[in-house]
C-alpha cells in the first residue's frame, strides 16, 4: 500500500490489479488453443489461424475469412444439391459471404474460439442464413400474398401490420 498527498486530502493506494487474475486467465485460454506443426486440413488450418489472430496477427483474420468463405461455398451447394433446392450462382455467393460473416462477427465481438470443429460450427452458420426467414422477408412475402403496396399504409397502419407478421404462416 502506498500513501500519496491529494488536494483532497491523502489517499491510500493498494499495490493490486484487481483485474490481473481476469487477464492471466483470458492467457491462458488463448495459450491453450489448438496449434498444428504441419496442419493437415482446413480445419487445422484454421486452427493455426484462430491461434496467430488471438496472439496478435491481426491480419490472419482475413486468411481465415477466405478460407471459410470457400467452405461454406462448399456446404451451400451440397445442401442445395441435396435438398434440390435451385439457386442462382449470386444467390448461393451472397449467403456464403453472411455465413461467414456471422463468424467473424461472433470472432470480433464475443471473442469466439473454437477448440474442436471450426468446420462443424461454420455448417451450422450455413443452415442459420439459408433456412432463417427474417421479419422483413416475412413481410415481404405477406405483403405479395395479399397484394399489399407496404410504402402506402399509414404509420399506424405499417405497425399493425408488423406486429401481425409474427403470426403469418406460410403455406
């Protein structure tokens, strides 16, 4: 503890970093992540990756982004393949790029580290942008159905509407 002369008067001071033990711990979490002498796979690669980011090289992010994207390129046209679904080749790009950046976003603001199956985890983000309907593409397909132009409803109209939307189902 260590004494020093304020304006306002003396202030004691402890000689402790109340958030030392919080930031050893975060090391040895990123210490403990997967590394690959000789990565065999895409995913040990990624492992690889996801350690240099989380030890500073910032720039491997973007290794990872391209090396994911081609994956998940992958993943869409299997599942397109076997669920028969058809897609246009802009289409299938467009949501191989959200599936990805739904992991780098998780990466950048939660801090994501995978210790096991990055491909695992980036097949799920795939299954979430291609089978997830948003509240705008609901209300889209409402508005069709019931040959509705939305830009000329009233505010209150557009509201009611919206809240509606939650219980449309389609057929």
């Amino acid at each position: 503890m260590r004494r020093e002369e304020t304006e306002c008067g003396v202030q004691y001071l402890l000689d402790f970093d109340f958030f030392e033990q919080e930031k050893h711990e975060k090391k040895k979490e990123i210490d403990r992540l997967p590394f690959f002498e000789k990565p065999e796979n895409d995913n040990q690669r990624l492992m690889n990756l996801q350690y240099e980011y989380y030890h500073g090289k910032t720039e491997k992010l973007d290794e990872m982004f391209l090396i994911l994207l081609e994956i998940a390129r992958k993943i869409i046209s299997k599942e397109a393949k076997e669920k028969k679904l058809i897609f246009s080749r802009d289409h299938k790009e467009e949501l191989a790029i959200d599936s990805v950046s739904l992991v780098i976003e998780q990466i950048l603001k939660n801090k994501l580290k995978i210790k096991t199956n990055w491909i695992a985890y980036l097949y799920l983000q795939v299954k979430k942008t291609m089978y997830t309907r948003t509240k705008a593409g609901k209300l889209e397909d409402y508005c069709i159905k019931n040959n509705i132009d939305f830009f000329t409803l009233s505010e209150d109209e557009k509201r009611s509407m919206k809240r509606n939307i939650e219980t449309f189902k389609e057929e």
